[in-house]
C-alpha cells in the first residue's frame, strides 16, 4: 500500500516507492516534483520564495537552495541525477499586484535550477490565478492537480 506523506509549506520529503508525495494550498507557492525513473527514488519540495538571501534560513522555503538540497538527499537513497525528470504546479498570481510577479518568480528560479541540473521538466501547470493541490505518484510520476478558487468550480487534472 502507497503511503501518502505531506509536505508542509517550505518543506520538501523524499521518499522510496511505493509512495505518493502530497502539498496543499499552493498559490504563489510551487511544488517541484522530481524522479529517478530508474530507482523509483522521488521527492517534493513546497517552494515559498526564489532563493535565500542570507545564510541561516531554511533551505526548503526557497527554489535556491532547496531543491539542490533536496536532489542531493534524493541522491544519497540511491538516486541518478542523470535519470531525473520534473514536474512543477503552482506560481498563480493570486492578488492583483504592480511588478511584485512572486508566483512567477518562483517559476523562473525553479526553471533556472532544473536547468543547471540538467533536470528535465515533463509538464507544468504553473500560473493564473488559482490555488492548487497537488499528489505526486514516484511509481509512475502522475501528478494529480486540484485547482480551487475563481468563480469556477473545482478543477482536477493530471499531467
């Protein structure tokens, strides 16, 4: 049986499969989800801001350090760099702001380190204006999205 494990704001776990990897109230924030396809290793980060100023702060609340951070705890269960792909959800603008773009700021830095990784993002679902949830699957990298807020109802999709 898959063991579900929540990931708090500025928190990121991995884990082993069979495991689903779970954030809740993703606005601004976004959840970086990454495998090693090969050993079934995977991890989820709740990123808060782009990257940490000065030394001292915790590491998962931002895009730099956090998921260098979180690479290299997935790497010593086992995982390959090399065999890593991605998939990222949140970075919605939810309050009407001149310049301060923090959700897709968030994006960016996240886009920017997977890249100097040379970690793959597979899909995203990133922007607007909705809050998201989201459950990450390691065994075959499903990620299960529930968006709530606006004047629409409800909305899941998976990537």
């Amino acid at each position: 049986m898959e063991e579900k494990l929540i990931i708090g704001i500025g928190e990121f776990k991995v884990a082993k499969n069979p495991a689903i990897l779970v954030t809740l109230g993703l606005g601004s924030c976004v959840g970086v989800c990454l495998r090693d396809k090969k050993s079934h290793i995977g991890g989820m980060i709740h990123v808060m801001l782009p990257e940490l100023k000065d030394q001292g702060g915790n590491p998962g609340k931002y895009a730099e350090p956090g998921i260098r951070v979180m690479v290299n705890e997935m790497v010593k269960m086992g995982a390959n760099v090399r065999d890593m792909e991605a998939k990222i959800a949140g970075g919605a603008s939810m309050f009407e702001s001149k310049g301060f773009e923090i959700g897709k700021k968030n994006v960016d830095k996240i886009k920017d380190v997977l890249r100097d990784l040379g970690i793959r993002i597979l899909a995203e679902d990133t922007g607007g204006n909705r809050a998201r949830s989201i459950e990450y699957k390691i065994e075959d990298g499903t990620l299960m999205i529930k968006k709530v807020g606006g004047k629409e109802s409800i909305e899941i999709i998976q990537i």
